[in-house]
C-alpha cells in the first residue's frame, strides 16, 4: 500500500512538472523562440555610400510598429542594444539564452540588414556569478574565451563586425578597474581579440570607446592602446567612436575627421558606433534646437562619408520614445511619436549615393 502511494505522488510530481513547463512555455509568448514580425508592407532606406545603423531593442521591435516602420525606412545596419550582452547571453557559468539576440539576428538577416555585435567584454552588465566570483587569472580567461567562442561562433558569418572590449578607458586615459583587468591585467584585451577572431576569422573586430571623439588625454590613451595591439599583432581591424554627444558641444567635422585619419594612418577602420544628441531636458523643442542637432548629425555623417575608412554610421537608438536616455532628452533621429526629426534628413544627405 506504502509503495503504491509513494508511486502515485511521484507520478502527480512529474504531471504537475510537465504542467507547469506548458504554462510557463505558454506565458512566454506560446513557446516558440522570440521573433520579430516584418510587416507585409515597409518602406526601404535609400541607397548609401555606407551603412547606417542603429541599435534596435527587441522589446521595442516587437511592440511598437511605428518603430519597425521607421527602422525599415531609414536603416541598413543592426546593433542589438542589449540583447549579446554578458548578462543577457550567459546568465549562468556555461548556460547560454540567445534566443533574443538571435530573433534580432534573423530579422537582420530577413531584411538584408548588416548587424554589429555589441558587446563581448564590458565591465557593465556582468551576472551575478561572475562579479561575485573569487577567480585565479587561468579560470578567468578560460571564461572570458569560452563566451567569446561561443557567442561569436554561435553568429558566424551573420554578424559582420563585433565590438569585442567596449569601453576600456576612463576619462582621464587609465585603464577602468574592471574584473578583467583586476584579475586578467591590460592583456585581458589582447586575449579577447584573439578569443574572437579565432572564433570567426572573417569578422571585423572593433574596440569601442566614449568621449575619445575629439583630441585629449582620452584619445591619446586610446591611440596609444590600439597602436600597441597593432604592434603585437593582435588582430584588431577598427575603432568605434560612440559618439554620445549633446546640442551644446558636438564634434565638429573638422574635428571628427581629423580624429578619423589620426586612427586610420594606424592602418585600422572608424566607425561612430553609438550616436545620440541629448537636447536638454528643459530646453523646448524649437526649429532652432532641432536645426541645430540636425546640423550635428550632418557632420559627423559628413565626416563618415568623406573619410577613407570609415565604415558605417550607427545612431544609438530609433526613436526617442525608447532611447536609454529617456525621451526627454530627444535624442535620435524620430521623435517620441515616431516621427521624423529635422536630424533623420540631415544624417541621410551627406550618405545618399
Ligand atoms: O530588461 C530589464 C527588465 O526586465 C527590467 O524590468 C528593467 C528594470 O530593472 O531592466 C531591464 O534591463 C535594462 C536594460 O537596459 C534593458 O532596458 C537594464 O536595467 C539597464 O541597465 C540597461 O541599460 C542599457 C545600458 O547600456 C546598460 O549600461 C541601455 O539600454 C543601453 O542603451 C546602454 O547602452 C550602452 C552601450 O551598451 C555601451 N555604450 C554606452 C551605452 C549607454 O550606456
């Protein structure tokens, strides 16, 4: 009698198990893995010199038509926003969910869009049970080369370029005290490029880096980092320049391209990776504001286009509605309804073929 009901309970433990997997399954959205839905009818980008990007958010791509509609219209380029970060790929030692970054990645490729992976080392959005190991330098880099390997051979041949090590310097050009460099010191750059381009040979690899846009101790630092992986040969084929910048004091495009042939005498490839204009929050949205955010997206695609190896434009975000620096700030290309700013021609113009 015992064993009999001993059985019977395990038996309803597993039903409720398999149960609670459908349901949960069902919850998420019917089960299947996350994808984004091309509408029938969109509009196409023009034809450009050069691809022009931006970083796209699943939830956004999937929720809001409007933001599809204009990403569709306007852009040639990917860069998922967050979904190939540490945190969002390896959420667990050894356990991958790429399933978001991989919807992204298929949309990309159904659309015949570039897509720049972003990003394989970053001393922000780490999990839990990497920031809060305890790691001898061997264990480290083996998990900074297994993610690698497996992120970066996972997307091979879909993803163009990665930028593998984003945002090495602070601003006053040391090295940021990070669990890589802590554990790993300076190398732990060289080992990640490394790491990458034996995953994918084929792939551009970038580092990308804030506020090194105009001349300073910033670049400097910078400069003299990439010229000393070029040196040891490290396999390093650009510099992203993100570019966050502001109505008040944008680089200009004398400033720009001198940045851009400073970096490319190195032998290396420029992108600007991530850019957005904050307006002020308070400021009102006038002609004049938007003119002259306008007027900083033209430079700085002016000074992509003109420059001898600068491979792309990449605007941090679609709309304002959904920019990571709230839509206050008005940052991108299309306002918070998904309409165009004065910035989304003033970007295209100097691209058109
Ligand atoms: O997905 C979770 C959601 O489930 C949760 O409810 C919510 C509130 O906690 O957080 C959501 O995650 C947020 C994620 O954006 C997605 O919205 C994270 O907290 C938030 O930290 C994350 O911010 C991102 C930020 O990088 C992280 O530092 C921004 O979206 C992203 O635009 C920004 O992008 C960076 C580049 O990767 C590198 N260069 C600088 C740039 C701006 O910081």
């Amino acid at each position: 009698m015992q064993r009999r009901s001993s059985r019977l309970l395990i038996g309803l433990a597993v039903l409720a198990a398999i149960a609670g997997g459908l349901l949960g399954a069902f919850l998420s959205g019917g089960g299947g893995a996350p994808r984004i839905a091309v509408p029938a009818r969109h509009g196409s980008p023009p034809a450009l010199k050069l691809p022009l990007g931006s970083a796209v958010r699943l939830d956004a791509a999937q929720q809001d038509k409007p933001y599809l509609r204009d990403f569709l219209a306007t852009f040639t380029s990917l860069t998922p926003e967050n979904a190939m970060k540490w945190d969002e790929t390896e959420p667990r030692r050894g356990h991958y969910t790429l399933g978001d970054a991989d919807a992204l990645v298929d949309f990309a490729q159904r659309t015949g869009r570039r897509v720049r992976g972003h990003t394989l080392v970053w001393d922000q959005q780490l999990p839990a049970w990497l920031t809060g190991g305890s790691w001898s330098a061997g264990e480290l880099r083996q998990v900074l080369e297994d993610h690698i390997r497996t992120l970066v051979s996972h997307w091979k041949g879909k993803v163009e370029s990665w930028d593998v090590v984003n945002e090495p310097l602070e601003n006053d050009g040391t090295l940021t005290r990070s669990l890589w460099l802590n554990v790993l010191g300076p190398g732990y750059i060289a080992t990640a490029f490394r790491a990458a381009h034996a995953a994918d040979p084929d792939a551009r690899l970038f580092l990308n880096e804030l506020a090194a846009e105009r001349p300073g101790r910033k670049q400097d630092a910078l400069y003299a980092l990439v010229k000393g992986l070029k040196e040891q040969g490290v396999p390093i084929d650009g510099v992203g320049f993100q570019n966050h910048t502001t109505v008040g004091n944008p680089p200009s495009e004398a400033q720009l391209a001198a940045t851009f042939a400073r970096f490319e005498a190195l032998g290396l490839d420029v992108e600007i990776t991530e850019m957005d204009v904050t307006i002020p929050p308070h400021h009102p949205t006038t002609d004049r504001i938007l003119a002259r955010q306008a007027q900083a997206y033209r430079d700085a695609a002016a000074a992509c286009a003109n420059a001898s190896r600068c491979t792309g434009l990449t605007v941090w975000g679609v709309t304002d509605r959904w920019s990571w620096l709230g839509a206050a700030k008005r940052p991108t290309l299309y306002d918070a309804h998904a309409g165009p700013k004065p910035a989304r021609d003033a970007v295209l113009a100097p691209l058109r073929k």
